[in-house]
C-alpha cells in the first residue's frame, strides 16, 4: 500500500510505481487483448505503425478513396477519469484493481514544486497509459465497427476511409459528435478534416496513386522527409567537433532507423537522392578535415589524383560547396571509398530490406 500513496509524490513514474504499473499491464492486457479490434494497431503486442498503413491502403484500393482524418485534441490530458473507469468496470470485478488503477490516474503533478491533482487525463510515460488509452479508444472502435465504417487506428490516430465525399463529411460529423458526446474527449476539429489520400499525412506516410499500377500506394510524407534531412545535416556539421568516423556511425544508425520505418514505402528515388546529398556533406567534412592546403594534396595525390590537379585543387581555398563538387574531389573521396570507411548507403539498404 505504500507504493501506492507514493504515487502522490511525484511528477512522474518512479522505477517502483514503473515496476507496478508494468505488472497491472501484464496481467490487463490478455483480457483485453481479446476485446480489442483487429484494425487497432497502437500499443499492441506484435502490431506496429506498419501493418496499420498496410491495411489503410487496402481499404483505400478497395474503391474507399475519400479519407476522414479525425485529430483528438491534447488526448492524454483529456481522458474523463470516471467514463474510462466505468468503462475498465465493465469487464474487471477486482475491485482492488479498479482501485490502484484509479489511484494512478489521480496521482496529480508537480508544478513549480506544487502538488496538484489529475482531475483528468493518464500520465503519461507510465506503462500503464497507452494500455488505457486503448480501453477508452476501444469503444470508439465499436463504434465504427456497428456503422460498419472502414477504419484503422493507431493510438489516438485515426482515419477512416468512405467512398465518397458526401459520406465523409456526413461521418465527420457524426463521430466527432461520438467522441465528444459520449467518450467526453475533445475533437480539434481544426486539424480534422476530409480528403482524398494524397492530402493524408498519417504516421508518418503520405499517399500517391501509382497509375501504372492503378492502386495507391505509400511513401514517407515530405515533413518526414524534411525531419531526416535536419537530422541529416546536423549529423554532418562541419563545424561539428567529432571524428568522420563518428559521424559515419551516427549517419548510420538514423539510416537504418529510417529505412526500417519507411521501408513498406516506395522510395528508390528518394533514397538515391538523399545518398547523394549524404556524400556531398561528407565529402565537405573530409575537406574541412584535412586543413591545410599541403595536407589536402598530399591526401588528393594518395587518392590517385595527379600531383598537378592536388596542387591546383588543393590552394583554391575553403570554398567546400564547390570544391566538393569537383570531379577529382568526387573521384578521390569516391562511392566506394565512403563505403568502404563504413557509410551505409540508403539505396542499397532500403532495397535489402524492401517488402514492397
């Protein structure tokens, strides 16, 4: 009992109150499990983000081109403690259960080193939040599934697929007026909206139609592009204190990350494109590596550029951007070379690992 009042002293999880919650989740999450949709993918034992972009574009190729996006406004600070627990009374009797899981949703927070009670919302980074989340969302699953409505969620991310405009917007209205009225959650109807697939952003993905395939299809959304190309380039800073080799690892691990989340996307091209931008940037921080305008073509004349093309090469300054682009300059700091320093190239991964 007294890992449970200690709930009340923190502004997070502690390892003990973690400990707790992942041994309720243990033993919840079978029972659940079992209630649970099968288009519900978030949070989920062998389900990912994945396999619920694979079903939306069936349901898309299946004629269900016009997509209801529905945005839940701040959904873990809003969950109504006493909806989602008669909820959790519907199928847990124990009542010493219903008691410590209650006891946690009101843990409170710490503000400015006061204490203040959770009158609504889960706490989140506990292991016990996103298996709640779930119960609460489960009913709008139901829901869906009784207007037998074409949907797939991911956590509080969900989007619905009809098959014609008029139906979209007339099941805009009536599920957001579900959510609200009956789960007590708040829909941002701002960032809600309906449209055709390729106006889609959904974890992560955007949506083409592929007309020589005659079927849509997935690709990373250009935001998600955008994020890996910051990422990129602040991996490969020139002014950036570390060795090559270190960053080579780091632009490593944020390939294979990527290209292992998007891999179910097509992407051949852009995967080219950002190999090459990859190897411009190296190609700068090797420049900027070798310093001096005597070490630049002693290192050119190793990398079998003639002595007269190092020398001239060699004292046109800092200018890395053009300097980069120069033929003998590519062809020293070669493809194959960067390969063989250890830089993973995108395509060749992405194709490794494709399952499209």
């Amino acid at each position: 009992m007294e890992s449970e009042g200690s709930c009340k002293q923190i502004s997070g999880p502690t390892d003990r109150n973690r400990f707790i919650q992942q041994a309720i989740a243990q033993v919840l999450t079978p029972i659940y499990e079992e209630q649970f949709h099968d288009h519900s993918y978030g949070f989920r034992p062998n389900r990912c983000a994945q396999q619920a972009i694979l079903t939306a574009l069936d349901m898309m190729n299946e004629g269900n081109d016009w997509i209801v996006d529905i945005d839940l406004e701040k959904f873990f600070d809003t969950v109504n403690h006493d909806k989602l627990m008669t909820i959790v009374g519907r199928t847990i009797k124990d009542g010493d259960v219903i008691s410590i899981v209650r006891k946690y949703l009101v843990s409170g927070i710490m503000i400015d080193d006061e204490y203040e009670d959770s009158i609504v919302g889960t706490p989140q980074g506990g292991n016990l939040s996103p298996l709640l989340a779930n119960i609460m969302l489960n009913e709008l699953d139901k829901e869906m599934e009784k207007r037998g409505l074409n949907f797939v969620r991911y956590a509080d991310d969900c989007i619905i697929m009809v098959g014609s405009e008029m139906s979209a917007n007339r099941v805009m209205r009536n599920i957001s007026r579900f959510i609200e009225e009956k789960l007590g959650l708040k829909v941002n109807m701002t960032k809600s909206k309906v449209d055709k697939p390729q106006g889609l952003k959904y974890l992560g993905f955007g949506f083409y139609f592929d007309s020589r395939a005659h079927q849509f299809k997935a690709k990373p959304h250009a935001k998600s592009v955008a994020k890996f190309k910051k990422r990129m380039k602040n991996l490969t800073c020139r002014s950036w204190g570390v060795s090559n080799s270190y960053k080579v690892e780091k632009l490593n691990q944020l390939i294979r990350g990527w290209i292992n989340y998007y891999r179910i996307g097509s992407m051949k091209t852009l995967c080219k494109e950002l190999d090459g931008n990859i190897r411009f940037r190296l190609r700068m921080c090797i420049w900027k590596h070798w310093k001096t305008p005597q070490n630049r073509a002693k290192n050119l004349m190793k990398l079998d550029v003639p002595r007269w093309a190092a020398y001239k090469i060699a004292y046109c300054g800092d200018r890395y951007a053009r300097l980069t682009h120069n033929g003998w300059v590519q062809k020293a700091i070669s493809t194959k070379r960067l390969t063989s320093f250890g830089l993973v190239s995108m395509l060749d991964y992405y194709t490794e690992r494709c399952v499209t």
